[in-house]
C-alpha cells in the first residue's frame, strides 16, 4: 500500500509560500510558509512539523485501541496530544511527547493501561517510522 502527498513552493524560504496536498484531498492545496513554520502565535496555515505531530497522534492513538480491542476490551473516549519540541538552530526534532487522557475502560487496571500505552509508543506505524531509511530521486531541469 502507498499514502502520496505533494508539496509545491513558490520563492526564497522566508518570503516564498506553499501548499500541501494529500492523496486524500483532506489537504488540498492547504497552505504551509516560513512564518506558520517557524513563528510563534495564531497559525493560519499549516507546517511539516504540525502535520508529523497529528500522524502520530492519529496513528498512537488508532493503536492504543487496537491493542485493547486485541486484548478483549473495548475502548472509551481516547484523546492525545501529540507535542513535537523543534531545535531551531540544528533543524532537527528532538522528541515528541504524547499525552493520552482516557475514560475508564471497564476490566482493564491502571497499570495495564499504562503497558499498553507504552507498547503502542513503542510500536504505532509513525513511531517506527521516524527511524526508516529515506530514498530520493531528483528530477532537475
């Protein structure tokens, strides 16, 4: 299976704007710039670090009910948070830390729930992925 986005950019990084499509259409042409990337305050658009801290949100989340499901429990309200901490200057993510906020799940104890939260850190498709190998190919002409 393969998921596709595109991303088009017009001008230099701080002056230049963009937009994100996904497969989907969820994102349609949604914009993205160096302001919304980058500055503090109200967004009014997206950035690349926003869209990674919501897949892994959606993707932990999906797997913490999975594992309950698994397990023979079936789960409440689940709601994470997902906050990605950005070192500016070495341009790179540092962490991500996830907070889950659940309803009481009938059978299922505090620390069981804890363990199955941590192997879904551990083991959601976004966490693994954060660590894949990437391949390019450039096209220039």
């Amino acid at each position: 299976m393969k998921r596709t986005a595109k991303a088009h950019w017009n001008g230099n990084l701080q002056e230049g704007t963009g937009e994100i499509s996904s497969q989907s259409t969820v994102l349609n042409e949604t914009p993205f710039s160096f302001k919304t990337r980058f500055a503090s305050g109200t967004l009014t658009a997206t950035n690349p670090e926003e869209l990674l801290a919501a897949a892994h949100a959606g993707c932990f989340t999906m797997s913490v009910s999975a594992t309950l499901e698994r397990e023979g429990f079936l789960a409440g309200d689940l709601y994470t948070e997902a906050i990605l901490d950005l070192d500016l200057p070495n341009r790179k993510v540092t962490g991500i830390h996830l907070d889950l906020r659940a309803s009481l799940i009938e059978g299922v104890s505090a620390e069981a729930f804890h363990k199955i939260a941590e192997d879904s850190k551990a083991n959601c498709i976004i966490s693994k992925a954060l660590s894949v190998p990437i391949t390019l190919n450039v096209s220039y002409q």
